[in-house]
C-alpha cells in the first residue's frame, strides 16, 4: 500500500497555462505519495473553469481511484489532459473530491506566492 498523506497547501498558489492565469488559491491541498514529487490540489471554485474541457480520458489508481480528466483551452494550444481530478476518489483520500491538479509541462507552471 501505498502511503499518501493531504495537508494544507501552505501560502497561496497560482497556475498558469500558455502565460494566462487560471486560478490562484489559499485553499490548496497537497498530497504526497510515497517517493512522488507531491502534488497541489486546487479547489474548483478557484479555478477559471471556463479554460477547461472535459475529455473521457480516465485513469484508475489503486489508492485513490478513478480520476476524470479536462484539457486546457490556452489562446496559443490546447494542453491535452493535463488536468485531473477525483470525483469520488476511494474514502482514504476523499478530501481531494473534485480538486483539480495540473500536469506541470512546458506552457503549465503552478508556483507558490512569497
């Protein structure tokens, strides 16, 4: 089993994608798992949903569940499934249900702010 832990994201965080501004949050979760880089959550309503779409991209991870997946609508590309989230994820992790989380690649930064 696979150890994973979600706390408080500390500070505010901001998430960029093709240099326009998606969200920014002081609710953020972070989730570490195992030896993976840790991963900020952001929650929905802090984020411009209107940059994303729905795909039926889907995935399943043995310790957190079924995630859903949205590309992003950027002026200058369209980042294919680079945003995923947990609609009902297993009960263990059910404090990231419909967070969103970004496949950090060139064009989509999340960064904290000092």
């Amino acid at each position: 089993m696979s150890k994973i832990t979600i706390t408080p994201a500390e500070g505010t965080w901001i998430v960029r994608a093709g240099g326009a501004v998606l969200g920014e949050s002081s609710r953020a979760l972070e989730l570490a798992e195992g030896d993976y880089p840790s991963v900020i959550y952001f929650p929905r309503e802090d984020i411009g949903m209107a940059f994303l779409e729905a795909t039926d991209h889907k995935t399943t991870c043995p310790f957190k569940g079924e995630a859903s997946y949205f590309s992003i609508m950027s002026k200058s590309k369209t980042y294919e499934n680079a945003v995923w989230s947990y609609e009902a994820p297993i009960d263990d992790v059910n404090k990231i249900a419909g967070y969103l989380a970004f496949q950090i690649q060139e064009g989509v930064a999340i960064e904290q702010i000092p």
